[in-house]
C-alpha cells in the first residue's frame, strides 16, 4: 500500500484484490505478531452489520492466494485454532509522502505483545532471581516443566526483571505456543523482533539484525514446534555474541550451549495435618488461597480445612494451573466441596478463566496438548503406566506396558522421553530409579486406557508383576525379619492397588490369595497392622478346598494372628490362628515358621500373664533353634528364655541368658531380629535393663535401658518402639527420673495412637497414671490408672495389670481412701499368689505393708510381716534392689518403736551390697534413713 491509496502492490505492480481482503490485511498488519480473533477482525471490517465467520475466512483465503502465502516457505497469516488470526511476518512502514522504504531500525523495537507480569508470582520469587542471574552468565536459559507449572509466568517475570539490564526496547517476547506449523517460527521471531526480511528465508536475516545487539529474546512454548526452534536457538546463540535466550518448552531443546533448569512444582506442606498457620507457609496453598479468595472464597483457613487444602496441593503435585482451576471453585463450592468435586473426578475438566489460552482453559485440555505431541508408542506405553499408583522402577513398567520381551527397547526409549516431556518424572534414590506419574497425567492416561478397552488387561500384568515380586523378595529370607521391608515398601501402593483389582468383580482369585500372602509381611513390617487383617481375611475367606493346608494359608494364618494381637489383644482368634500355624508348620516341615509362630505363642502367653505357659513356650523354640536355626535363631531363643525367667522370677537366669543373646549378637553383628512382629534384640536389651536394675545395677540398667530406647527408635518401627518403651520407662521411674519416663511414656501413648496398637495404649495410659501419684497428682492419677486397667482388660493384656493395680492402690492411698486402697492391693496380693506371678509379689508386699502403715488405725504386725515377706521374696529373686525397697519402710517402723539398732544393721547390711547405684533415689533414702538412725541409736 502507498500514501493514502487503498491498493497492494507487488514487486511494483498493483495486485488485484477485493476491497474487504485490503481491510482485513490493513486491520492484521496494524497489529503485527498478535492474534486477532475472527469475531474482532469482522468488527474492524464490517463495522454494525452482522457477518457470519465463513465469510471472513473467504475473504482470508483470497487474500493469502493473493500475497503468495505458502510459496517457497514464506508465511504471511497463521491461523491460531481457537483464537484467531496473527500477521507473522515483517512489517515496516514507510512515511506519508513516499514510497522508500525506511531502513532497519538500529535498535529492536519491543515486542508489542509482550505478556503482562502477574502482580503475585506466588513460590517463585527465589527461581526468577536464580533465573536471571543464570541468564546473565550463561546466555542460553531453558525453563522445562510440565504443562501448568508456570513455566510461562516465570519468563515474564524473568524477562521484566531484567528489563533495567538490557532496556525496554530490548526485551523481546515470542509466543510459539500460536503456531501450528513448526516452519512458520523463524517468520514468527522476524516479526516479534521487526526485523525486515526479503525472501523466503528468515534466517539469515534474522542473524544480521541481532548481530551487535544486546537483546533477550524469550521463546515460549517451544514443545510443539521444538524440531525447528531447537536449532535455530543453537545458531542464532553462536551467531550473535551478545543474544541472550531464554526458552520455556515440557523438554529441553538438547542444542549446545543450553542450560536447563527444570521448573519444580510448588511445595506442599509435607505434615499429614498441618495447622493453619503451617499450611500457609506452603507456596501450594499460598496460591491455593489466593485463587479461592479471587473466586469469593473470603474466610480465613482453619485449622480443620487446613489439612485438607494441602492434601489437595499434594495431589496435585504443586502444578499452579491444576491449583489455581481447583480453588477457583471454592467460592461456589467450599473447601470441602471442591474436594470432593476432585475425588469424584471432575478435577480434570473445570473450567478455568475464559482469558486463559485454549490449552490452560482445563486440565483436559492442557494435556491434550501434551498428548498430541507423542508418538503412537508413548501414547500407547503412558496409558498403561497409569497402572501403576505413585513410584515404579523401570523392571516393572516393562511388564506392564510391553507388549512381549521385545519391547524392552521400546519401553525405555519411551519413558525416557515421557521424561524429557515432563510427563513423567524421575525419584533420585540411592538404588535403582524409580518413576512417578503427575496424578493428573495419571488420571488423563487411565481415561484414555479405559476409553482403548485396555485397562482390565494392563491391571491384570500390574497384578501379576507385584505377585512376583513380593514372593521373589521374601523368600530370600524369613517374611518377618524386617530385612526386606525397606527394600518393598516403596511398592506398598502398587501393592493396595493390585489387591484391590485381584479382590474386585472382574479380578483373580488365585492371585488375589497369593498376593495377599506374599504382601502381609510387608504389611507388617510397615506397621500397617490394620490393612494386613483387611486383606488376610479376605484371603482365608476366599480359600477353596484345594487352598486349605498350603503355605499360602500358613502364611495367612499367622499374619493374621500377628496383626490382630497387636491391634485388638489377646483373643481366641489369636490363638487359634497361632494353633492352626503351628500345626501347618510342622506339617509342612517349615522350620522358619515353626520359629515365628512359637515366637508368637512366647509372646501371646506373656502378654496374658501365663509366664509359667510363656516359658515352655520359650524352651519349645530353644529346642527348634538348636536343630535348624542359626545365629539369629539361636540369639532370639536366648532373649526369650531371659525374658520367661525376668517374669518367672529368676533374676539371676535372666541375666545370664540376655547376656548370651547379646553376645551371640555382638559375634555375628546382629541387627535387628524380629520375629512375629517383635524384635528380641530391643527386649533382650529391654529384660537385661530391668534385671541388671533388680538385682542392685542400677547404673548399668539406666544406660542400657536408654540404648534400648535409642535402638528402637533408630528403627522407625512402631510395634518394636512402643514394646521398648513399656517395659524401659519402668527402669527410668524406678531410679527417679521422672522427667525421661513422662517424655517416653508420652511417646507411648502418641504412637500407639497414631497406628492403631489399642494394647500399648493401654499400657501407656497406666504408666501416665502411676507417674502422676508419684509426682503428687493422685486423685487424677487415680482416674488415669483406671482408665488404662479398663483397658487392658478389655484386650486381655496381663502382662502389667499386676503392677498397675499396686500403683492404683498407692494413688488411692495418698488420695485420702485407705480402705479402697488396703483391698485393691490384697486383692493384688492375692492374685500374683493364685496365678504365680513371683515378679511382681516383692513389690506388691513392700505396698501392701506401705499400705498398712497409712491407715487410721496402722496394723504394725501385718505391716511388718507383709515387709519381711516382701524382702524374703525379693532375696529369693535375686532382687537386691525391691529388698531394699521394702527394707526402707520397716527400718523406719522399727527405728519409730524402739528397734533403731535392729533397723539400721538391717538396712546397712543390704546397702552395703550394692556396688553402683548410689545417686539413684531408693539408695539416697536408704543412706539417710542409716545415718538418722545411726545418730538416734
């Protein structure tokens, strides 16, 4: 066009061209490099008269036929599907009067489109800045990430921030994102630069105009058109010196000279159940809230939807554009609504803002975008990897979504470049790598997988690799010996999930029997006590008649039994599920689970009470270890039999055998050695702190009650925890720290809670009260004390009901009931005579003479008996420390009715016993009481 004449020339030469084609070309090349929908180029063109849109594209075809559009590789107008029409290549304008061209401007002028920064670039402030500094340095910056993470966002905010560094004119912005032909981006970079091109070739001239400039240009989008873009980046990098490029594209451009700087998602609170004011720390829901707060969501975050907005956040993977759609819902639905619009599968299809491009409109749609760009294989391979529920290795996606073992290649180059398109992602672990699906993708893929008619077949290799697995790992070793745990426990939600289908209408008995079988160790080494009864009891129930007296059941029977003792105490369920094992066992000639559930059956009659039961018990697997065990065998059967003798009342045997375990373990450098759930290393340690205490070491049983602790702990098993910290708080209360036992004790209670050991709870509950009456709090250790004996005797555990009502009948004591007090503990008395008990007798006769001295009217001969007795008891145990428990009370009887010096040879002769042990609390006393009596004699 020339001056104010409406015609197009060519070459010189007026081209022929109808009046409302000029129009549309004079309203597109106003407005170079941006899109212009077709609803606004009719507007322009047929000013208040209404047009259909198919004569807009009539007038379009007429006009690219007549500019030549297409012809030797030149682009004049792209058609952007869903938005519009753009002008993609050079325009300069020549002055009013004339028709010479007006030269390149020295100097690139900026990009008219360029993207407004967002006012809140939430989680990001830290990445720009790296950004920029990294730009500086290095030229040549990709930002690479998933779709929806923000990629775009932070380019902006990149390239805004370095505006001061290199001038407003030279920042220039290029959204290939609008072009559907990978040839026309030269032409798009041409335009957004306004640089004038003669020919069909971009390129050259491209490079002569950012020769001696010092400019950013930022490409966004390069995904779809990468073939293209990757290369020029790499020339127009070495070609013009002082070029600086930044790049957003799902994969890196792999040209030299690139810098890659994968975009992470926004983090998410990592607690289960933050409060409000730690999820808000969170950049997920700093925009999770920002985004419902735009939508009309106004009212602050509680502390009750905290927990609830960081699950969301984590499902989503922190992805801003899956964010932001989600909370934008909130205003209309509420936090708790929205979540259930997510758990019902509507995440992937709402809507978004009406603005947003086509792609980020909804979930959907932004990985339909993605989808499209695969190939036939990777779309094949991604939809049945949506199997798979959180981390898998590569072993197991080759046998979900290979065809047949010559496609192991096609697999690895498959996901290798679903990792490059961050469809997938890669979990860095000191072992093999494991892989992880975005849940959205998941969710998209799963979809697609139904829609093919594949889903049913993919779940059923999904099941049937886990099966194999699981019985590949456990049977290098005992199922319940801990060593494999760590090795499967990232499989645990691959393994729900194919139990779950091999459960189902349209799954597998036979592998649902298997699997169940092969996962219930990992269950229980996890602590997941409450699944593994879930899933074993549906197993036993699913067993037909040719299943019944296999291992498979043998297994069944005694995870079952193991994870219902745990959780719901001592039934005759357990029991019998120990019985039926046992039987199995010895059928089946199974050594090593003839150990386990002999160890169960140890165990069980322990925490009934039946020490006596629990000792044969111990003997029985003594004789078993010594035919086919080893030194783990051979180690455990020795803590057991110190423990049967602690219980029994056989201090001195005690000691030597947990002393022999813990020598066995210390030769063969043992770790843990678990056995039904229970590590007899942690209580050996336990039993060798609380004789060593008994029989006058006070000193050695503190120190080797805290490495019982420490080793427990170090384990992050909660059964073995919570097993330590009953039986090692006592020896801590019994020296007087009362600070340690109440932290621990604490920690009984918290962790019992947390993982559904309803007997533990118990137990902690009772030392808590026992605790309290020490500390002066008795009344409401009293109601504690009750709490915990209710209790345990609705689990049927015995094991410490003995010692719980001694505490009991003290709290009663100091809190002003004498009577109740003076027939809980003969009541106790009785019972530890009736069951034999021998343990707890010398304690609960040093309280009950305690006991008798507070009353209004004191019994001083049952009092004295009650004390002699209790010392008597305790010589025979070898418990030097309860005689001098019980000598305490008496010598103070007898030092207050004219028996001073009888008192004081009595208790000095057993002080004097002790070698260790003298700033622990029983032996201050003593040492006080001898010299008040020393000096009154």
């Amino acid at each position: 066009m020339i001056g104010a004449e409406r015609v197009l020339i060519r070459d010189s030469k007026p081209v022929a061209i109808g009046g409302r084609a000029l129009d549309v070309l004079i309203a597109l090349t106003g407005r170079p490099g941006e899109v212009v929908s077709g609803r606004e180029l009719i507007d322009l063109v047929w000013p208040g008269v209404f047009v259909e849109e198919a004569n807009l594209r009539v007038h379009i075809a007429a006009l690219r036929k007549a500019l030549g559009d297409g012809k030797d590789g030149v682009r004049y107008i792209v058609n952007v599907p869903g938005r519009g029409y753009t002008f993609v290549a050079p325009v300069r304008r020549s002055g009013a009067g004339g028709t010479a061209p007006i030269a390149a401007p020295a100097s690139p002028t900026r990009s008219p489109n360029f993207p407004t920064p967002l006012q809140l670039l939430v989680g990001r402030t830290e990445t720009v800045a790296t950004l920029s500094s990294l730009l500086l340095s290095r030229r040549f910056v990709s930002v690479v990430g998933p779709g929806g993470i923000g990629k775009t966002s932070v380019a902006v905010a990149v390239a805004n921030a370095l505006r001061q560094e290199f001038g407003d004119d030279a920042v220039c912005f290029v959204d290939l994102g609008s072009l559907s032909n990978p040839a026309d981006v030269p032409s798009a970079v041409a335009s957004a630069l306004g640089c004038f091109v003669q020919g069909p070739d971009y390129e050259p001239y491209i490079r002569a105009f950012l020769a001696d400039k010092r400019i950013l240009v930022v490409l966004d989008n390069c995904e779809h058109v990468i073939e293209t873009a990757a290369p020029l980046c790499g020339r127009l990098l070495h070609a013009a010196p002082s070029v600086h490029l930044l790049a957003t594209s799902r994969e890196a451009l792999r040209v030299e000279g690139e810098y890659v700087h994968l975009l992470m998602p926004l983090d998410s609170p990592p607690d289960e159940t933050p409060s409000a004011v730690q999820a808000l720390a969170s950049p997920a829901v700093q925009l999770f809230m920002e985004r419902a707060a735009s939508s009309g969501h106004h009212a602050q975050l509680s502390d009750t939807e905290a927990p609830i907005v960081a699950k969301i956040c984590r499902r989503l993977d922190g992805i801003a554009l899956a964010i932001e759609l989600v909370a934008s819902r909130v205003g209309a639905h509420g936090i708790q609504g929205t979540a259930d619009l997510l758990d019902s599968g509507a995440g992937l299809f709402l809507p978004g803002w009406r603005s947003a491009l086509p792609r980020h409109q909804t979930l959907q749609a932004m990985l339909d975008w993605s989808f499209r760009l695969l190939s036939a294989d990777e779309q094949r391979i991604l939809c049945r990897l949506s199997v798979f529920v959180g981390q898998f290795t590569l072993a197991a996606a080759h046998a979900v979504a290979g065809d047949a073992d010559g496609e192991t290649q096609t697999v690895a180059n498959a996901i290798a470049s679903l990792v490059d398109k961050s469809l997938m992602g890669v979990l860095s672990t000191s072992g093999p790598a494991y892989y992880r699906l975005l849940d959205t993708t998941r969710a998209y893929a799963a979809a697609k997988l139904t829609e093919d008619g594949q889903a049913e077949a993919a779940e059923r290799r999904h099941a049937g690799y886990f099966t194999g697995l699981l019985k590949q790992g456990m049977a290098k070793g005992s199922a319940f010996d801990g060593h494999n745990v760590a090795v499967h426990a990232p499989h645990i939600g691959n393994v729900r999930k194919a139990l779950a289908w091999s459960f189902s209408s349209s799954g597998d008995r036979s592998i649902a029997i298997e699997l169940a079988a092969h996962a219930a160790p990992l269950f229980l080494g996890l602590s997941l006590l409450d699944e593994c009864q879930q899933w074993c009891r549906r197993a036993l129930g699913a067993l037909q008649e040719e299943d019944q007296g296999t291992r498979w059941e043998l297994e069944l029977q005694g995870a079952l039994a193991m994870s219902s003792m745990y959780t719901h105490g001592n039934s005759l369920e357990v029991r019998a599920g120990i019985e039926r094992g046992l039987e199995l066992s010895e059928i089946l000639q199974d050594g090593r689970h003839q150990l386990q559930l002999l160890s169960g059956l140890y165990i069980f009659l322990t925490r009934q009470g039946d020490f006596s039961g629990a000792l044969a018990a111990a003997k029985r697997n003594a004789a078993v270890a010594k035919a086919s065990g080893g030194a783990i065998e051979n180690a455990m059967t020795e803590w057991m039999l110190g423990g049967s003798y602690h219980l029994t009342g056989n201090q001195a045997a005690a000691l030597r055998h947990c002393k022999q375990g813990s020598k066995l373990a210390s030769d063969f450098r043992l770790g843990r050695v678990s056995f039904f759930g229970h590590d007899h290393h942690v209580s050996g340690l336990a039993t060798l702190a609380r004789s060593l205490w008994l029989c006058g070491f006070a000193d050695q049983g503190c120190k080797v009650a805290r490495q019982g602790i420490n080793r427990a702990q170090s384990y992050d098993h909660p059964v073995s925890y919570c097993i330590a910290l009953i039986y090692l708080v006592p020896v801590l209360h019994w020296s007087g720290d009362s600070r340690a036992a109440q932290e621990h004790t604490e920690i009984v209670i918290e962790q019992a809670i947390k993982y559904s050991l309803a007997p533990y709870r118990a137990v902690g509950l009772a030392l808590k009260g026992e605790l309290m009456v020490a500390n002066g709090e008795a009344s409401s250790g009293v109601e504690t004390l009750r709490a915990g004996l209710k209790a345990m005797d609705d689990d049927q555990y015995r094991i410490v009901t003995l010692p719980t009502r001694r505490a009991l009948a003290e709290g009663l004591a100091l809190s002003g009931r004498p009577d109740e007090a003076l027939a809980t503990i003969g009541e106790a008395v009785a019972r530890a005579e009736q069951v034999g008990e021998i343990l707890w007798l010398p304690d609960l006769l040093r309280a009950q003479g305690e006991i008798l001295l507070t009353q209004p009217r004191p019994d001083l001969p049952a009092a004295e008996r009650a004390l002699l007795r209790s010392i008597d008891c305790a010589h025979k145990q070898s418990a030097l420390s309860w005689q001098l428990r019980a000598a305490i009370p008496l010598a103070r009887m007898w030092g207050k009715h004219g028996r001073g010096k009888d008192a004081g040879s009595m208790l000095e002769d057993i002080y004097r016993r002790f070698t260790e042990g003298f700033g622990t609390r029983d032996l201050v006393a003593a040492r006080r009481l001898i010299e008040e009596l020393s000096s009154t004699s």
